[in-house]
C-alpha cells in the first residue's frame, strides 16, 4: 500500500458522492479491492480506510476488552456508523446522511491523507481545527519526532 498524503477539496452530490483524488486512488493496495470502511472520526470529519488497512483495524478492536467500560464505549462510537463502500465507476465513494451531518459536510469536502487513511472534512471545520492547536507546529514537531 502507498502512503496517503495530501489534500483536495471536491464537491459532494445530492446522493451523498465524493469523488476519491486520483493521487490518493494510486495508493490504495489491490488487496483492498476499491473497498473502504468509513467511520466516525476522532476529530469533526470521517475516517476512510482501505479494507486491507481496516482489515488491520479489526485485528486491534478484537483485542479489545469488551467488558471494560472505556473500550466498550470506543467500540461502541467506532462502529455504530461504520460501513462498508466501493469507488464506483466515476471513482466516487457514498457517504451515508449519518457521517456527513456528524462530520458537518455540506457542499464541499476536504479530503486529506493520513498514512494508512483518509479523513473527509467539511472545508471550514478542518481550517478551524488547524487553526485551534495550542501549540505551534514547530513545537509540535519538535516533540512528536523526537519520540523514537
């Protein structure tokens, strides 16, 4: 699998269809079989994850301890929108109603790479997040690369 990074922003149809960048199309592995899951994300936006690399999610949720109260809310919030969808012919993905108003989506959508994923954001929340952080991103750097 190739490594998602980068970001577009495309428009959304009535039906709920976004098209998935042609860069980021590349990525995905053929194992995936132009599968994703899509889930609610840890942030205002939708996870989208090749069904290799969810595949991989799986494997850490059933690990899980599905008697503690914590791990089972996760789960809980993880999967109760999770589906399953296929780029289409026009290489469009279906977002169902429950993730784009959980996400805020209306017109537009950001879509942005995250290694192993894709995260699709309404345009403002994602400007807005990036502009809320605490910290300077040089900072930010500074702490998380040199945890190795």
């Amino acid at each position: 699998m190739g490594f998602f990074k980068g970001q577009e922003v495309f428009s959304i149809d009535a039906k709920g269809r976004v098209n998935i960048p042609a860069k980021m199309r590349k990525c995905i592995s053929p194992d995936a079989g132009d599968a994703f899951t899509l889930i609610r994300g840890k942030d205002d936006c939708i996870e989208a994850y090749p069904m290799d690399e969810w595949q991989k999610m799986e494997e850490k949720l059933m690990k899980l301890n599905q008697y503690d109260k914590k791990s089972r809310y996760f789960l809980h919030k993880v999967l109760q929108w999770a589906e399953e969808v296929t780029i289409d012919s026009q290489q469009r993905i279906m977002l169902s109603k429950k993730l784009i108003e959980f996400a805020g989506i209306e017109k537009k959508v950001l879509i942005s790479g995250m290694i192993d994923h894709i995260e699709l954001w309404n345009p403002e929340s994602y400007e807005e997040y990036m502009n809320s952080r605490d910290v300077s991103f040089e900072a930010a750097a500074e702490e998380v690369m040199s945890l190795e």
